[in-house]
C-alpha cells in the first residue's frame, strides 16, 4: 500500500509539476495601510505555493514576527517610523489644515515638513545600512536563492537591496518618494493631469494649470531633496558611483498599480504598469452576531458606518461632538470605529467600536451610507459594493480620491474645517441619503470596476509569476529615463532644426543679396 501510494505521489508530481514549483520571492514592506494590503497580496502568493520572506525593521508595529505564510528576517534599529512618529505627523497635518487655505495646507505638508520627511526617509537609510551591513544577513539572503524582490517604492530600502542582489523588481504600488507613482514612469502632461494636492481635476481652467505646474515643481522639488540627502548617499556607498537613485526607481520590471480607470482620470500609461485597483475586495461574509444583530435593527431605514482609516483614532473633541450629534437626528443605526471618551452627544442609534469588519458591512444589503477619510483602501472598497460617500478628508492624497468619486456623482467631500458649521456635515448626509443619483452612480462605478476578464489580484499574481519565470520583464521597461532631459523633451532636435532652418534663411539671404549686387554692377557698367 505505502509503495503505491508512493507511487501516486510520484506520477502526480510529474503530471503536475507546477504545483511543486513555488517561486521564493523577498518582500520589503512598509507600515500602516500600506502593509494591509501587502499582506494580502503575501497571502494569496503564499495559497499558490510560493515562499514568502519579510526583512522588517525591529521597530515595526504592524508586521508580526510569526506568521503561517511567510518568514520573517528582523533588523535591529534604533529608530525608524514608528506609530508615535506617524501620530504626530497626522497631528499635525489635522492642526494646521482646520486654519488654512487648501494651498497653504498643501505648503505645509510639502514644504514647512519637508524636515520631518527628510529625517523619517533617514530613518529608512539606516535601516539599509543595517541590512546590508549585517553580512550573515546578507549570506543567508544570497544563499537562499530568490526569484525577486517585492517591495512598494514610497520607501527606498526596497529599490536599493533589490539593486543590491541583483534581483528583478516588484512594485506594490501608488506612491513614490514624494507623488504618485504615474507622474514618475509614465508621460503626465501638466495641462490634464492634476497634481496630487492641488484639487484639480482632469478638466483644468488656465489659472487651475498655473497652479498645477506650481505645485509640480514644488513636489519635484521636494522629492529630489528627499533623495539626495537620504537615497543617494546610500546608493554611493553599496551601490558604487554611477547609481542615480532616480534612475533605480524606475527600473523595476513591473508597476503593480492600486487603481483602475474606474476611479483614476484617464491619463497615459507604460507597458509595465499592471492596474489591480480593488485587489483587496471581496464579496461579504456574514457579520459577527451582534453586529448582524445591530444591523437588522435598523428597518427599512439602513445603517451608515464612519471610519477614518489605520491612523486617525479620534478627530478633535468639537468636531466628534458634531458628528455624534449629527448622528442622533438620523433615523438610520450608524456604526462609528473610534477611540476615545464617549461623547457627550452621542445618540442611542450609533455603535462605538475600535475595529469593524469593513468590507464585510459595506457589502450589507442594509448599507446606506460610508462616511470616510478617502484612503485608497476604503474608496476602492466603497466602489466595488457600489456604496455612497461622504468625505472628509485629512492629509495626503485623501482628499483627490474622494474629489475623483465626487466628479463621478458618487460622493460629497467635506473638509475638516468646515465640518462643525452651520450643520454642514448633517446636510451632506441628508442630501447622499435622500438623492438616488449617489447610490445610483456607485452602483453604475461598482458594475464597471468588477466587468474585467480578469480579478485584479489574479491580474497581480500573474505578472509577479511572469517576472518569476521570465527573471524580470526587460521588454516591458522604458529606456526613456535614461535619457538627459533635453534629448528626452527633444531640445537638441528642435534647436539643430531651428539652426539648420536659420541657416537656409541666411544662405537665401546672401544668395539673394549676391544676386542683386551682381544685377546692380552690371547694369551700371551697361550704362
């Protein structure tokens, strides 16, 4: 019996022998929600036989030492961007966007922090010098053979150890150093492109594009500062002279880009940008007891849920006490994540809890309404189950999420200065709940976003499989970047044009000169 059994496993192996030939793939993530969605991407790679190994830094908050689908390589570090350090910055951001015009918020998140940024992507340098310093580390890595890196590039360590070991490269991705990851590999034309930050849309009036270049040259601006005081020195020291750290970023083999054109403007892509836009979601699994229960207990009225996302616990005291009492004049039941003293507003139709099983509500046939920040995560989610917003947005790009769902008749955008006046924010619960057109346009974005030949996390798994097989995806890649600006935007061509068009004219010009000299000394010796 054994022997036949061995047999079988045998013959099963050759007839099959992708299932035993999982890919071995190292993963540099990074925290907050950007790891949610990684770890998702980690857990279906590991479903399909593949070995998972996080390198992590010792000051990590979300990543946990064990896990049942990957392995973890942690770095002693004395510092790095902890949650303290994340609290602070969203702090603040929350402080000064309450008193500012949405320009000077953008200059303060650009340019009045610009220390706090630079100091928090150092943090980062040392934590490659860690990992490339610590040469049993680094044995154990080059021994283990892997396939790739993964890694997502709003972060540096990622793009430099990939460099390092010589390994094709992954992006999890929708931001780089300082903007969204578009603006960086693909061709984004100032004139129908907004900036992250500036409010614009893809429809721009002449002073909206004034204020669109600006704001891009500030982001470049930033971003090159960014990397020559932090990126760059690090490239110099493990990578060699001639290593643009610029440069390394943009060649990876694929972009793996957490949007679709369901909810980002239509704008001009590359060949290496692989759209997974709403990877995370899925159809909606019951609700624990005493929610459904909770839930069933709003009638034919519904139930709305307010989340602010991985960061934001609890918003100013004025302004919760608003949204509580907001709340209680509704006949809907509302389900509120948030932290804190209980409020002194709050009516007996709202829930309070520190975590809820968010997809699986907005997924909820009762389900009226989300009130959100507009992190991408809670956005893409409130497309696929085709359900209305109400935003109000805090810091980063936040805010151009939500106004993208706005332009598309599926949300009302708030900001957080405004939201305690003359009941602002009960007016754009009323106005979401009681005007079809929201939920009628989420509906119509939801049918759009899931009308694909392929899932968009299969989409993913497939190309991360393809640079596996193929190591790398080389001919997918641009050459542009390697480019000097000005044979890039073709300055030389246009200026040895414009010579060679001048010199004709003046060679026209003494042509014709001669001629007529030659016309006029004839005539007089005739006479």
């Amino acid at each position: 019996m054994r022997l036949i059994y061995c047999c079988s496993v045998l013959l099963l192996l050759v007839l099959f022998p992708g299932a035993s030939q999982g890919g071995n793939i190292l993963v540099l993530p990074i925290e907050g929600s950007h790891w949610i969605n990684m770890d998702i991407l980690l857990q279906a790679l590991h479903s399909r036989g593949h070995n998972i190994t996080i390198v992590c830094s010792s000051k990590t908050w979300y990543i946990k030492e064990n896990s049942s689908y990957y392995n973890t390589y942690t770095v002693q570090v004395e510092r790095g961007m902890d949650k303290e350090f994340i609290t602070e910055i969203i702090s603040s951001a929350i402080e000064f966007e309450r008193g500012a015009l949405p320009f000077m918020n953008f200059l303060h998140l650009t340019v009045g922090m610009l220390g706090v940024f630079v100091d928090a992507h150092r943090a980062v340098a040392e934590l490659i010098s860690a990992i490339i310093d610590d040469r049993e580390l680094i044995r154990i890595i080059k021994d283990s053979k892997f396939d790739m890196v993964l890694t997502d590039p709003c972060w540096g360590h990622g793009v430099i150890l990939a460099k390092y070991l010589n390994l094709p490269l992954v992006y999890n991705v929708r931001w780089v150093l300082a903007g969204e990851g578009h603006l960086d590999i693909a061709p984004s034309p100032l004139s129908y492109i907004p900036v992250t930050g500036s409010g614009n849309t893809d429809k721009m009036t002449f002073f909206q594009r004034v204020k669109n270049i600006i704001m891009h040259i500030i982001t470049q601006t930033q971003k090159q500062l960014v990397t020559k005081l932090t990126y760059q020195a690090q490239c110099d020291k493990y990578l060699g002279p001639g290593h643009d750290y610029n440069q390394l970023v943009l060649n990876a083999d694929i972009w793996l880009m957490r949007v679709d054109f369901v909810f980002e403007f239509p704008r001009p892509t590359m060949p290496n940008v692989v759209y997974m836009g709403g990877f995370q979601c899925k159809p909606a699994k019951p609700l624990p007891e005493h929610l459904e229960e909770f839930v069933q207990s709003s009638g034919e009225h519904g139930v709305i849920i307010m989340s602010m996302g991985t960061f934001v616990s609890e918003l100013p005291v004025d302004v919760t006490n608003e949204i509580a009492a907001a709340f209680a004049k509704l006949p809907q039941k509302v389900i509120w994540r948030h932290k804190g003293d209980r409020l002194a507003t709050l009516g007996n139709n709202t829930m309070i809890v520190d975590w809820m099983p968010q997809n699986d509500l907005l997924g909820h046939p009762k389900m009226k309404l989300f009130v959100a920040h507009g992190g991408t995560n809670g956005v893409q989610e409130a497309i696929y189950h085709g359900v209305p917003v109400v935003g109000l947005p805090l810091f980063f790009d936040q805010y151009d999420n939500l106004l993208r769902l706005q332009e598309r008749g599926g949300a009302k955008l708030l900001t957080i200065k405004n939201v305690d006046k003359d009941n602002n924010f009960l007016n754009a619960i009323q106005e979401v709940l009681n005007e079809p057109s929201y939920r009628m346009n989420m509906q119509r974005l939801s049918r759009l976003h899931r009308d694909q030949p392929i899932a968009p996390l299969d989409n993913a798994l497939f190309w991360i499989e393809f640079v596996m097989r193929h190591k790398g995806a080389a001919h997918l890649r641009t050459e542009s970047y390697r480019m000097p600006w000005y044979s890039y935007y073709s300055v030389d061509v246009f200026l040895f044009l414009a010579g060679a068009g001048l010199l004709v004219l003046l060679t026209f010009f003494l042509f014709i000169r001669c001629l007529y000299t030659a016309m006029c000394k004839h005539k007089v010796k005739r006479d």
